[in-house]
C-alpha cells in the first residue's frame, strides 16, 4: 500500500497535469483518424487498430480520473481508520460511478465476468455466504441466484453509498440479500457463521496489516467445513516500463497464502482466473489435531 500520509495516485498537480495532456493528444489523434475516416482514407492509411488502441488508451485514462474522484484514502492505524482503530485501507465511492466504470471495462458484461469468477467458489443450495468489499452488491446477487431460497447471501462494504446501491439493486431484481456497513478487518458476524467467504479485487484496496486482519476474521467466521475464496490482480510477470497509474492494484498472491496459513488456513489450490493478470486462492480452515478428522475425509 503505498500514499498515506501524502498525495498519491491522479490526486497530485503533476500527474494530473500529464494525464490531461496525454487525453488531449488521444483526443486530437482520434479526431484526425475520424476525418480521414471520413475522407474515405482512414482505415487504408493509419489501420484500424490504431484507432481501436488509442480509443481504449483514452477510455481508461478518463476512468483512471473518474475514479481518482471517487476514492478516499485513510491513513494506517490510530484515529485515522474505522471507530475502532483499524486502518481501512482504500474506500471507493461514487456508487453510480463505480457501475458506469465497471460496465465500461467490461464492455457491459460485468454480471457474466462476476459470476464466472464465483464459479470458483463453487456455491451450492441452501449454503450462508459472506462477501467481503461487495461494492454495488452484484457479485452478492449473483451468489443469491446460486444458493437458492434457501441459502443466504450477506455483502459487506466499507462504503455506505456502495451499501446503499447494492440494497437497491437486490430490490429492483427482488431477491433476498442482506448488504451491510462495516470493514474487513472487523466483521461485524458470529463466529463459524458462513459456509463461505469471497473477498474479489479488494486485497490491492488494504495494507499490509489490515490483510493479515482480514485472513483472521475470515478464519474466524467460517464454520470448520467452510471455503474462501480471494480473487485479485497478481503481480506481472514483468515489471512494465510505462508510468505506474495504478501502483497499488497489484498483489503478491504467494504473500497472501502465507497470511492465510498463519491465520489457521490451508491452502486448497491457486492459479489463473482467465482473465489478464486475475489470480484465485481458494483455502479452508485448517484442522487442529485437537479438532480431529472432518466427517467426509
């Protein structure tokens, strides 16, 4: 986690500058393509990629300053987290925002991409799930449609505007699902109270303390037999020379399975999502030899 304490990220004078004359330059560019385009030359002469490229470069690059906007930064630890002294981490907000971008980015498709990423968690009916950093709530009702009427879907989001949206959209599409306010390192739940646990592209949002807090909690409210499952983006296989807009949106994923061990977890497998740079980590609870064999092993 890096910025706390300073100016990070679009929020600085000079990367704001640099980001406003390089959407300047793509919408000049752009704008040159389209007119020989229309000349009847465009496509012979500069090619088609080059306009398709250069369209996703200036797409991302205003979604990268939406979402500067849209997000706040608390610093680590004291005061300065939730009520109870933990450190939050990064907290989006902008709810309607958030859903703009996350259907831009997905080409509209973003119920389809999260419910394929809860695959992986492989949900069964009539099972109590908990999702960690829920954001607008679609992936909580995507897993409602999974568990059926007869299971349980809670979301849990740092954020009450997210909250606030992801309840209206459970409403709108009327199914059941529970959205509440609170942090990741302080679930507001029982002990053993959930089958299963998802946290998707939340991890890059906490410092480092806050993720061992989280694997602690999450540990905490599964029941013996439960199942976790944290999706986020793993690091690149190599380092890009291109300026770092995004610094914090990576995570070293063989360091999270580390924490989750040392929280009383056992890793049950990991590997790619399919989709860019997208890494899983599935893990149960760890059985003591005071706890003895599970019933089906």
């Amino acid at each position: 986690m890096h910025g706390f304490g300073r100016n990070a990220g679009v929020g600085s004078p000079s990367r704001r500058s640099l980001i406003i004359m390089v959407v300047a330059a793509k919408l000049l560019l752009i704008a040159g393509l389209m007119t020989l385009l229309w000349l009847g030359a465009g496509y012979l002469s500069a090619g088609a990629s080059v306009f398709v490229f250069h369209g996703v470069v200036l797409t991302a690059l205003l979604a990268l300053v939406i979402w500067g906007r849209g997000r706040r930064q608390s610093l680590v630890g004291g005061r300065s987290g939730d009520e109870h002294g933990n450190a939050i981490g990064i907290v989006l907000h902008g709810a309607a925002t958030y859903d703009l971008l996350a259907r831009m980015l997905t080409l509209g498709r973003e119920g389809r991409f999260r419910t394929s990423m809860l695959r992986l968690a492989g949900l069964r009916p009539g099972e109590i799930v908990l999702d960690v950093a829920c954001g607008t709530g679609t992936l909580a009702i995507a897993a409602k449609r999974q568990v059926g009427p007869t299971g349980r879907v809670t979301g849990l989001d740092a954020s009450a505007e997210m909250v606030a949206r992801a309840k209206a959209k459970a409403q709108r599409v009327q199914l059941d699902v529970t959205f509440v306010h609170g942090a990741a390192q302080r679930l507001p739940f029982d002990d053993a109270r959930f089958d299963v646990v998802t946290g998707t592209l939340m991890l890059h949002h906490l410092p480092k303390r806050a993720r061992a807090a989280f694997a602690r909690e999450a540990r905490r409210v599964l029941r013996p037999e439960g199942r976790l499952l944290l999706i986020d983006f793993g690091k690149p296989a190599r380092r890009s020379r291109l300026p770092t807009l995004h610094r914090h949106g990576h995570v070293d994923m063989q360091a999270i399975g580390a924490l989750l061990t040392e929280a009383g977890f056992e890793i049950v497998a990991t590997g790619d999502v399919g989709t860019k740079d997208l890494r899983y980590i599935r893990a149960m609870p760890a059985h003591t030899d005071d706890e003895g064999p599970s019933c089906g092993t």
